[in-house]
C-alpha cells in the first residue's frame, strides 16, 4: 500500500488502569487511510487510540507520529495535528457554554494559553458548523442539544483544529438509528474531502461507512486480523474473534452481524 507513514507503532505494549490492555502490537497507518477498528468489550481498541494521541504511555516498543518518535516537544506538536473525539464527552444541562465556544475549543492549540480567536479562527468555526450540520446551533448552549448533535459538534470541534488524523472512539454507539446514520454520513462527508486519515472505533460493523477499506479486528490486547474489508466480513473469523458462532446479514450493502446460534437480534 503506497502513501505517507504518519503513525508506526513497533512491538508496543501498554497497560491501562494498571491492567494490560496491549500486548506486542505493531501497526503501520498511512495517510488518507480509512481504518475501521472493531471487537468486544476489553480488546484494546480505545487504548490503541490514546496511545497514537499521547494520552497512554507504552511500557514496552516505541510508537512513531509523522516520522518522528512520539515523544517530548514533538509528541506536543504531533498532538496539534490530531483531532480526538473521546467515548464519551457528557455535557452537564447547565454548562454554561454555547456550541460556538465548544467547537471554538478546536483552535486553542494555535491560539495558545493567552491567545484571542481572529476572524480567521471564526469563520474556521463557521465553516466547520456548516460541514458538520451545526450552522444554525452556534448559539444553542450544549445542554439543549440531543445525543446525535452533541456528537456533531465533538466532530466539529475536531475539525476546527484542521487535524491530519481524526480519531473517533465509538461515536456511534449511544445514538439511535436516525442520529446514527446523520453521524456516519457525517463522518464519510469529511473523510471524502481528501488529505485526511481516520481512525473510527466501533462495535458495530454496520456502522462503518462504505469508505472504510481496511479494517483492524482487535482481541485481547492484540490484532486478530488486519486487512480488507472483505476478509474481515467472514463469519468464521468474526466467531473467533467474539468467541461465539455468529452469522452475517446483508442488508442493502450493509452488512451486520448476529449471534449466530438462537434467537438473538442484537448486532455484535
């Protein structure tokens, strides 16, 4: 696969809350690549993220952004260049702040501890809200806004900081079925932009836009599969990753997975 390296990660481990959580992972993302990251609860997904963004120190291998270790000043300024959304970034009702002054959070790491938005920084904001369907909420406080919207906005408060890499930990995941398709959409509107790699963590392999082309199968720490999407969609790799049997259906081009012995009908 040709492209720019801008994250190496080389026979890394990595533990979480005292616990290993990664074990002797190594792992290449070139620019412009749409990986999908999925499996069950525990397998290390959201740890893999905050260990490319800095948040996770490895206790063993060495991690690499944009050619460089990811370390010190540059691991700061690597930093700059990564927009995060987290798994979850619950707003409390009477937060006093608007969905202007959130998304406006993107650009802190240009303005600085002391710096004031520029006219530049606003109509950055602006842009962004019309891209990501927010253009009328900018004065709406955080508190009012539903499930799907709050997402909407940590996505365009990613994109305010004009990242070369998103990172999405399960942005998906607490949203009905509507708000679950807008954010996806979403989501895939950005990435087909052009100059940007995404990294989209989920549970639910339905939930992955069409543009997603490599997927990374995670299970106990480590990488179960990594690859196509096409031999990632196999019902024989997908019940060893969860541990279970399970079948896949097609639903218009979507594909989900269910359990795959009894009555169940809660994807995996």
């Amino acid at each position: 696969m040709g492209g720019e390296t801008v994250a190496e990660i080389r026979a890394v481990s990595a533990a979480f809350h005292n616990r290993r959580a990664l074990g002797d992972i190594s792992l290449s993302i070139r620019r412009n690549e749409f990986v999908g990251i999925v499996g069950p609860n525990g397998s290390g997904k959201s740890t893999l993220l905050r260990l490319l963004n800095g948040l996770v120190a490895p206790t063993s291998g060495t991690v690499e952004l944009f050619g460089r270790p990811a370390a010190g000043r540059h691991l700061r300024e690597a930093r700059r260049r990564i927009g995060y959304l987290p798994q979850h970034c619950d707003y409390d009702p009477a937060y006093p702040a608007t969905v202007r002054e959130v998304v406006m959070m993107g650009r802190w790491p240009m303005l600085g501890l002391w710096g004031r938005p520029s006219p530049g920084d606003r109509a950055k904001v602006a842009g962004v809200a019309r891209l990501t369907g927010l253009g009328g909420l900018l004065d709406r406080p955080v508190g009012h806004l539903s499930g799907g919207e709050r997402q909407k906005m940590g996505i365009a408060r990613a994109m305010a900081q004009e990242p070369e890499i998103l990172m999405l930990d399960e942005p998906t995941s607490d949203l009905d079925i509507a708000a679950q398709a807008e954010v996806g959409g979403l989501v895939e509107r950005v990435y087909r932009r052009g100059g940007l790699t995404v990294l989209f963590v989920t549970h639910f392999i339905s939930h992955l836009p069409p543009c997603c082309s490599r997927f990374l199968l995670m299970r106990g720490g480590r990488i179960y599969y990594d690859g196509p999407r096409a031999g990632a969609l196999d019902e024989k790799a997908l019940s060893g990753l969860y541990g279970c049997a399970v079948r896949l259906v097609d639903v218009g081009g979507r594909v989900a997975v269910f359990p795959g012995g009894g009555n169940g009908t809660a994807e995996i």
